[in-house]
C-alpha cells in the first residue's frame, strides 16, 4: 500500500503500481475517457478515485451503468478504505437499484450528498423530475462506456446532465475495446456521446504497463498442452462439420445478404452466433423461419463445442440426450421443420462417439435364454483430470523438499476454471481420485503406485445418469408422446414392449443381431430420417447397473452433496493431505482479484485458458514484494479452446491498435463552452428545427410542448429524442398507452418484435380495447429499428399462393394479423416510422394546433376508480408467465394477480384457493398445470 | 366458416382508374372485377382501399385529398394502401400520418405490387373473418405450453425448459426449486438459475 503523495488528499490509496498511480493522477485532473485492458484492475482504479472524493465529503457524485457486484464491489471498497485511511466524512455507496424506495425517500437522500450507484432508468426518471437536481451533482462515474451509443438511456443522461450542469465532472471507464472499433470514426462518435474530448487508452502493451508488470517480480508460468482424446476429437471435427453445413444452409436460404465473413475460421471467435445474429438483425422480421432455426442450432452446437472440452463423458451425453429430446420435431411435422444438422452423419457421429466414451457393448454372452448383449461401461476420462493429479503431486513434492518459502504467500493451491459446473466437477474429481472402485478396504490414499483415476467418480455419474435417463424417458414420453406416435404410425412399438418403453433400437449393428427388429435399413434414424432418440432395453440397462453398483457401499461413505449449504456457491474448501487447501475457484471478472489477494496461493493451476486473468496474476505478483507465485496453464491442444484464447489475444491487441490509430488522427471539434451544450445536441439531433432553436417559438402555445411517457418505455430510445427535441418529457406510470401527445392522441408503440409477440399472446387486441375506452383518437406506432431495413417484406415469396389468404387457417405472417387488426379496430390509426429519429419528427407533427396532455389525467386514465396508482404498476415478466398458463385469461389474470404475491404462491395453491379466485373451470386447469407429474406416472 | 356469400361479394371490385396499375396483375388468389367505386378497391361492404405510390403523391401532393374528399364517409374501413416506391419517405410519411389522423384513413404501408395485392386478397379474405387469431389464447398442448411457461425469463431456451422439468419432475416442484438444486442441472449455468429464481419469487406488482 502506498500513499499518494498530492499534498490536498490525506487520501490513502491502494494503488501500488505505476500506471495505477499515473491513471489515477490523470483522472483526478481532467475529464476523460478510460479504455483499459480487461485484468488490469479497472475496478480498483474506480473505487479509488470514488474513495478521494467521498473522503472529502460534501459530494454528490453519481455512479451510472454498475451492475449488481460492481456495486457490491465498491460499497465494500469504499467501507473499507474509509476504515483504513480514517475518513470521518466518508460515507460509502448507497445504491438505488429498485423501485422500493419511495419518491419521498429517494428526494431527502439526496439532498444529503454522497455516492450514489442509480439505475439508468431510475436516474433518469428522476433527472427529468427534478427530483434529483442536476445542478447539485458533483460528478457522474460511468461505468462500461462502451455501451453508450447515441440513442442509449445512458447517453440521454449524460445529456440532461451537461445540459444545466457544465462544471460537474465526468469520467467514463470501459474495459472493453471491442465496441470502439466497430463502425465510422467510432471512438469519437462515443466520445461526443459523453461530452468527453480525452482519451486515455491503457492496453497491456503500453510502456508504462510493461514496465510495471515485466519488472523483476515476474510471475513464473508453465505452459502445459494436453492432447485430446481419439473420441474427443471426432466428437469436436463432427460438430465443426455440423456447424459448417449450418453456415451453408443459412447462405442459401438468405442470398441477398452480405456475409462473406461467414466461415468455419470466425464461427471459432467467442461470439459467432451473435455476430450473425446482429447481421441479420435487420432483417431480422423478414427471414424465413428456417434460418430463425439455424442460428439457434449454431448457438447449440458452439456451447456443444464447449460442453466436450469441459463436461465429463457421462455428463456430456446427458446433455446430448436433453438436445435432442429438445429439437424433436412437433406433432405431425415433416423433415422440413427440423433443425438441418441433426440429418447429417456427422451428427450421428456426435451421438454415437459420445455413447461410446460411456459404455459399449460387451461381447455376447450365451445364454440358456440365446444372445444377449450386454453393456459394459467404458467411462473415459478427461485427460486434463489426470494432469491436474499430477501437476498436484509435484506441488506435493515441491512442498515436501522445500517446506518453508520464503515469502508472504499461503501454501494454498489455487485452481481456476471457466464456470461453477467445472468447479463442482473438479471438486468431486479431486475428493474422489484416490478411491479406488472394486476393492473392500477403505481408500488409501498413501498407497504406493496407485494412479488417480477418475472411475469412481464416474461410476457415480453413470449410475446417476442411468436413474435420470430413465426418468427422462418417462418425461420425454409424457410431453411428446403424440409426437412420436405421429413419427411412428399407427403400430407403437412401445406397447408392445410392455411396461418399460424401450423403443426397440436401432441405432448400431449390433442392436440387429440383439433381437432388434426395426430399422434395420436406416440405422439410427428416425422414419423421417432424422437421428433418432436411443433408449436402452431394461436388460441391457440392468447389466450397466449391476456393473457399476458394485461399489454402492463406497457411495454411503460420502454422501454426495447435491445442494450446498453455504450461501456462497463459488467457493469449495476442501482439505488437501498436506494441510493446506486446494480451492476450486471460477473466472469472475474483477472478482478474481479478490480471490487472489484473500487467498494469497503460491499456485495457481489455470484449468482453462482466461487471457484477462493471466493479468490479473501479473498485477497481483507486481503489487506484493514478497509473494512468489507459480502458475500452470493447461489447454487441450488443436483444440477449439486454444484457437478460441489465441484468436482472443489477438482481438484484443488489435482493437488497441486501431483506437490508439483513430485517437492519433482524431479531430476534437466538440467542446463543452458556454452555449455549447447546443453543438453536440445537433449533432445528435441530425436535422435542428431553426425556428425552435432561434429562440422565437412559433408553437402556437405558450407552455413548451410536452408528452407524457410511460415510465417502462424509458428502455427505448425514444424519450431521449423527444427530449432532444425540446419537448419536455414527463414520466408517469400509464396504465393505458405509451405516449400520451394530447388529451385525445394515445399512442402504443410497438417494436417490430414487440409487434409479433404482442398479436401472439393477444396483448396488442386488450390494449387497443382499452385505449379506444379512454381516448378518442387511439394510435397504433409501429417503429422500425435505425438499422433495420424498413419493410415487412419477408424473402420468400407469399403472394399467389391461395393457402395464405385462407381465413380458416390460422394467420402466421404479420401482414395477415395487421390486416385483422384494423378490420377489428377500423378507427385506430397506424403509424409506420422508419427510425425512432422519425417518430420524434412525427410526434412533433402531430402535436401541433393540439392542446397539451395532462399527465394527472393520463394517470388515472385506465385506473379503478377505488384504487391508488400503485397497485397498478406490474412486472412483465411473471405477468407474462402466469398468462401462458392454461386456464389464465386476460381478464381473470388480474384478479389473480392482485391476490397473490408471486408465481410460487400460485403454483403452490390448491383447487380450492384457486377456484375462489378465478372460478372452478380455471382453476382445475391451472392447478393441473402446475402439479402434473411427468416421471412418478405408470404407463 | 362457410359463410353466405353475397352476389358479387367474392371479389374484389376494381375501380377502371387502377388499369395498368402492376397491383392487378399480382392478384391472382382471388377473383375481381372493375367496378364504379368512389374508392380504389371495394374490399367488402364496410372497407375500401386508396392505391397511393409516394413517387405519385410527391409529384402530385393534393390528388390524394381529392380523393379522400369523394368518399364521402362512405365506409367505415378506410385503407390508405401506400406503396413505398421511393428512398427517401420520410417527409411524405410524416405528412400521411397527420393526414390519416385528421382526414380517418388508416396506412398500410407496402414494398412491392407483390405485397400490395396481397393485402388486398388479405382484407377482402377477411371479410367476415373472427379476430380470435390475434385475441392469443390459442389451445395447445400441454409440452408446448409448459417450454412457452419456462422460455419467458430470457436467456432460457427449450432445452433448459425440459431438463427442468425432468429435473424437478413438475412445474410446481421447478417453481420450488432452490437455486442449488437448479444449478446441478447440465446447461444451467449461474445467469439462467439467477434469472429463473427471481422470476418465479418477483412479485407481480411492483411495490412503492
């Protein structure tokens, strides 16, 4: 720890290395923006500036865009380091992320000052109210800068915020480079959006950070490349031809769009999916519902990718098997409706490798009864499992021979891993490597030449997984029985099996000679050619049981802890034989430096590649003297998973290069003067009324114009440029309508998206209902995204085809609910905007020569009579899920919604409580619904 | 339904001033016939239809009023179907949409003569057509409806959805889940188990 030498902050700070310092020297001079390199400490640099200020007291400073733990984070921070450096006018963080605290409250907190982390939408409500004075602000942290673009709720902030304040300052902070670089100038772009002119950009290659982390504490690092196995790689080669063939597919099915980049080498980067799923986006309301498939299916197969590096055998399949129970076909649908991949081999291939790294069958035994194949489970191992043994032992050893380092470490074995499911992995691997299966003494572990070995464990798993599957196959059987009677014909063979639905299988060879009867010509494939679901025969399953219950015994000996007591998941201590600890611990962003400093390990094994948390190590070992730390680095070699942190790396750097480029040639024009506040406004505003903006305002009223919005639709971008267009913007919570331009103008804003769920659940018919009830001239906005292409157009071609316009088939395009929608409502009006830029310009329009709203009135426009506003404002999202529930209708929906708390309550209701609130009838569905029970049923 | 038809109800009547408007030669799922209408299209006994092409109506700005002014109030329905032949619309659209709300004609705004002409076939299809394809409520089954229960939180997928419920056995036991035991199940990692515990204990109304 270090103390800051500026002589007007008694401040003591924790920034012991050199950029920190110069970083924080810079920020605590000047506005700016910082883009850092992910792991080097960007979370510590911002709590220590938060501590300067709120050591000095009398501040009112306002952190925007933290999320949950970022908040956790600086409150403990800030708590501490005031308890450090004896601040007696430090107050901490208090943190307004809810609606819970009243109007009242939330005014009287802040006219006390101190350091506020507010959610944007909250924030801004606020601002606008005035209940948060934007005067009275000292200054604004924010945080993830690269999330404000120009229409974000964020930006619209730091506009309210400039607008009337021009001395408070600002500092924006990002630890993502990604987002600067996309697109025209970016990096200026997103600093006119937040009113900055500096850019402080901070990569790991910078001097200052070099210097600071390549000094003589350098941190030790053993790079270990751990082959796959033979399985392991056919299953991964596979599924990378499965995702091949689903990037052919989608570029037939979409020719007229631009997608060059679209190859098995970028379907490798981290985020492939999203990537094509933001350039189709677009269009994304006109692509046929195939292509909606595939990128889904793409999503899949990349977390498969993940899964066969990360998951054990048993665990894979079992995910193997919810897949594909999860992407079989619908009642009556034909190979057409299926995801395209699970047509090919390659996809049989994935199927059947992984149930061969479980079981295989045994050589067939003669029995009085004739042949019988057995299975015998083969359970290969994770090679990194048996690394990690040993990599263990020679810590051991390494421990044994040189018990006393010097140095201020723990002897504590740190051993990191991507997400909490590897972690439990590991833990039970670690517990269970040295009982050895088949024997009667207890484990021991000291025992010369025994290898570490996996079986029991996995035993374990296979044993369990065995239980599930069969579980599962009741479950499948419950939820798409008529699905598969509808595959298989009138002749179900499960009937005739009996008790225990076994399809008869015919998924390999050796099933036909095992008596199976079925599908001897398209092994492993369902009738309409897709792979199909494999259930094992009773017999067969009873032998994998037997063969892996034998040590049921060893089982009781340590309970297996399914559910852990603790509230904190992250963490598993266990007690290793030399009496120190090996903690299991997951990536967690900043919150790995923590881990780092409360458990001080001389090793650190990085189960999985995390370029940001190698930093994090460096910064670690750089900021104590005395802490000597050696990591081992696993990956599999060829692996997805190599490519995946090599193309990372490289991403990265690049991405610095290009802003360090960009800030080299940057013009700075935007500046933040006296009348200034104007400039970037027109530049955001894109096109300026003059006759507004030259003072004489020829509106015909005297008042400024103003809407009233619905507090929800704050998400959108809308209300900030109908404040940018200088229409005083009042928040409300409305009952009915979204935008409220006059008393007689109700407007319902809908998103393409929105557009489509909403004639899906019939929301859209109850709203325009209401809104005919309470206003004249009700209209129906349906807005198009900036960068969508504005038409409703889908690709393939629909007209001349006499199906489409059948009334007796359900409608399914958009076009066709439009059209119902007006013949229902013929006076409701449709607004067709093309950007939210327009839809500002248009209600500017149509406001004109009307009188001004009134919000109260808007307010209590849709509201019971007896009722308070309060009771009114619901949550979306339970709301939704009661409403797909059988036997819940829009009208008694909010009955039940009044009377109860959450959806827990309802689901644990019984007839009686539900038919008192919502009739007999409904509430024989709804609690059938809820108690149906798909694995304790016989069939 | 099989509803009576009228005499000259199944098609669509054509106004002779839409000759050679390319919209006719895309209707080919129902039959139409010229007729002397006020309005463009008589797409039954309460709806007609306006054909404006915005290349037309910036040329000729007032034709479209004339034209709204001769229907008179006649129908209740009154579409005005504009074609948006033009890049750089937003003034016109901006300018219809007042239109629309002062002079009551409802926008349908279309690409192509393509889409045009089915939005035609579409209304006049519709005619007599019940709404409850957009009331929601449709029945289905039991599978779907439960994936359409736990797919609402975002972020959970159909597969999330079945191994839940094979997990817990039923909704209401799901529902009850404990963070924990949701957390052992493959493919739930922290955000989706964070997601669905919270919405299941978020109560439905927002408190003060």
């Amino acid at each position: 720890m270090s103390t800051n030498n500026a002589p007007p902050q008694p401040v003591r700070l924790s920034l012991p290395l050199e950029y920190q310092q110069h970083l924080f020297q810079e920020l605590r001079a000047e506005d700016e923006l910082v883009v850092i390199a992910k792991g080097l400490g960007l979370m510590r640099l911002v709590t220590n500036l938060l501590h300067s200020y709120d050591a000095a007291g009398n501040n009112l400073i306002i952190v925007v865009g933290a999320e949950d733990r970022e908040n956790a984070w600086i409150g403990e921070a800030l708590a501490e380091q005031a308890a450090i450096s004896m601040a007696p006018k430090a107050r901490g963080l208090t943190v307004v992320n809810t609606d819970f605290t009243s109007v009242a409250a939330r005014e009287k907190m802040y006219a006390k000052g101190g350091i506020y982390s507010i959610t944007s939408r909250i924030l801004v409500v606020d601002l606008l109210t005035t209940l948060l004075r934007t005067e009275s602000i000292t200054g604004v942290i924010l945080l993830h800068a690269d999330k404000v673009v120009a229409t974000s709720l964020e930006a619209f902030i730091l506009r309210i915020y400039r607008q009337k304040n021009k001395t408070g300052f600002l500092k924006a902070f990002s630890d993502s480079p990604d987002p600067f670089t996309i697109g025209f100038s970016p990096l200026a772009t997103m600093m006119r959006n937040m009113f900055l002119r500096k850019a402080s950009l901070w990569p790991r290659f910078h001097v200052t950070v070099a210097g600071s982390l390549e000094g003589k504490k350098k941190a030790e690092v053993i790079e270990l490349e751990v082959p796959m196995t033979d399985d392991m790689n056919a299953i991964q080669q596979a599924i990378m031809e499965c995702v091949e063939v689903s990037i052919h597919e989608l570029k037939k099915g979409n020719s007229g769009l631009e997608m060059d980049d679209w190859n098995l080498d970028s379907a490798l980067l981290k985020n492939f999916d999203v990537m094509v799923r933001r350039q189709l986006d677009p269009n994304w309301h006109r692509v046929s519902w195939k292509t909606k498939q595939i990128v889904s299916d793409l999503t899949v197969l990349r977390s498969l990718l993940h899964s066969v590096l990360a998951l054990d055998a048993v665990s894979f399949l079992q995910q193997l098997d919810t897949i594909h129970a999860a992407h079989s076909p619908q009642p009556g649908s034909t190979r057409q409706n299926q995801s395209p991949w699970l047509f090919l081999d390659a996809a049989n291939t994935i199927f059947a490798t992984a149930k061969q790294r479980v079981y295989t069958a045994k050589r067939a035994d003669v029995t009085p009864q004739g042949l019988v194949d057995s299975l015998r489970p083969v359970l290969e191992e994770q090679p990194k499992w048996a690394l990690l043994a040993e990599i263990l032992e020679e810590i051991d050893r390494d421990l044994y021979f040189e018990p006393s380092t010097r140095g201020d470490s723990n002897q504590t074995i740190l051993v990191m891993c991507s997400d909490t499911a590897t972690c439990r992995q590991l833990r039970d691997y670690l517990q269970t490597m040295h009982v050895q299966p088949k024997t009667d003494e207890t484990p021991n572990p000291n025992k010369e030449n025994h290898k570490p070995s996996a079986s029991f464990m996995m035993r374990r798993r296979l044993r369990n997984y065995l239980n599930w599957k069969r579980e599962f196959a009741k479950v499948n059987h419950e939820l798409f029985s008529e699905n598969q009677k509808a595959l298989e014909g009138a002749v179900d063979p499960r009937l005739a099996q009996g008790s225990y639905k076994g399809r008869a299988p015919a998924n390999k060879r050796r099933r036909i000679r095992g008596g199976g009867v079925i599908g001897a010509t398209t092994p492993g494939r369902a009738a309409n050619g897709s792979v199909a679901q494999y259930f094992e025969k009773p017999a067969e399953v009873a032998d994998l049981i037997e063969e892996v219950q034998m040590l049921e015994e060893e089982a009781h000996q340590k309970a297996d802890i399914v559910a852990d007591p603790l509230e904190d998941m992250d963490d598993y201590f266990e007690v290793y034989d030399m009496q120190d600890l090996v903690v299991i611990h997951a990536y967690d962003g900043d919150q790995d430096e923590h881990v780092l400093e409360e458990i001080r390990p001389r090793y650190i094994i990085m189960y999985e590649p995390d370029a940001s948390f190698i930093r994090r190590v460096e910064v670690y070992r750089s900021s104590h003297n005395d802490r000597n730390v050696r990591v081992y680095f696993m990956f599999y070699g060829g692996s997805v998973e190599e490519q995946r942190y090599l193309a990372s790396v490289r991403r990265e750097k690049d991405c610095f290069t290009k802003l360090i480029k960009e800030r080299a040639s940057m013009s700075v024009v935007m500046t933040t003067d006296s009348h200034g506040v104007e400039d970037p406004q027109e530049a955001f505003l894109r096109t300026v009324n003059t006759r507004i903006a030259g003072g004489g305002r020829l509106t015909a009223t005297a008042e400024q114009p103003r809407v009233v919005v619905d507090v929800r639709e704050f998400r959108s971008s809308l209300p900030s440029l109908l404040h940018g267009r200088n229409l005083n913007v009042i928040p409300c919570m409305l009952t009915v309508g979204d935008y409220i331009l006059s008393p007689n103008i109700c407007i319902e804003r809908k998103s393409i998206s929105d557009l489509i769920s909403s004639f899906k659940d019939g929301r859209l018919y109850s709203q325009a209902e209401t809104m005919f009830q309470h206003y004249k001239s009700p209209m129906l906005l349906i807005e198009f995204d900036q960068n969508k292409s504005f038409t409703l157009e889908p690709f393939a071609d629909l007209s001349g085809n006499l199906r489409s316009v059948n009334p007796n088939e359900a409608p399914s395009d958009l076009q066709s609910k439009i059209v119902l929608l007006t013949l229902a409502f013929p006076r409701l009006r449709i607004i067709w905007s093309s950007s939210p830029y327009q839809t500002a310009e248009i209600f500017e329009n149509l406001k004109t020569q009307e009188p001004e709203p009134d919000p109260i009135a808007a307010v209590r426009a849709g509201l019971d009579k007896d009722m308070k506003a309060e009771d009114q404002a619901f949550n979306l999202e339970p709301h939704e899920m009661l409403g797909v529930v059988p036997g819940v209708t829009p009208q008694n929906l909010k009955n039940l919604t009044l009377e109860t708390e959450n959806v827990r309550e309802v689901a644990n209701m019984t007839v009686g409580e539900l038919s008192s609130l919502i009739g007999k009838e409904a509430a024989r569905k709804v609690h059938g619904f809820f108690n149906r029970n798909l694995i304790d049923i016989d069939m | 339904q099989a509803l009576p038809q009228r005499s000259s109800g199944s098609s669509i009547l054509v106004s002779p001033r839409q000759k050679g408007n390319p919209v006719l030669a895309a209707l080919r799922s129902l039959p139409w016939e010229y007729s002397d209408i006020p309005a463009d299209y008589g797409l039954g006994l309460t709806t007609c239809a306006l054909f404006l092409s915005l290349k037309y109506h910036r040329l000729h700005p007032e034709y479209i009023y004339t034209r709204i002014r001769n229907l008179q109030g006649k129908y209740n329905l009154r579409i005005l179907l504009t074609m948006v032949d033009i890049p750089n619309h937003e003034d016109s659209l901006r300018e219809l949409s007042k239109t629309s709300l002062i002079n009551n004609v409802t926008i349908i705004l279309c690409w192509s003569a393509a889409e045009a002409a089915r939005y035609l076939e579409l209304y006049k299809s519709y005619e007599h057509a019940n709404f409850s394809a957009i009331k929601g409520q449709q029945a289905t089954g039991y599978a779907e409806k439960l994936v359409e229960f736990v797919t609402v939180p975002r972020g959970i997928n159909k597969a999330d959805a079945i191994s839940l419920v094979s997990a817990f056995g039923s909704i209401k036991n799901a529902v009850n889940g404990d963070p924990e035991q949701v957390a052992i199940i493959g493919g739930w990692g922290e955000k989706k188990v964070k997601r669905w515990c919270s919405v299941v204990e978020e109560p439905f109304r927002v408190q003060q």
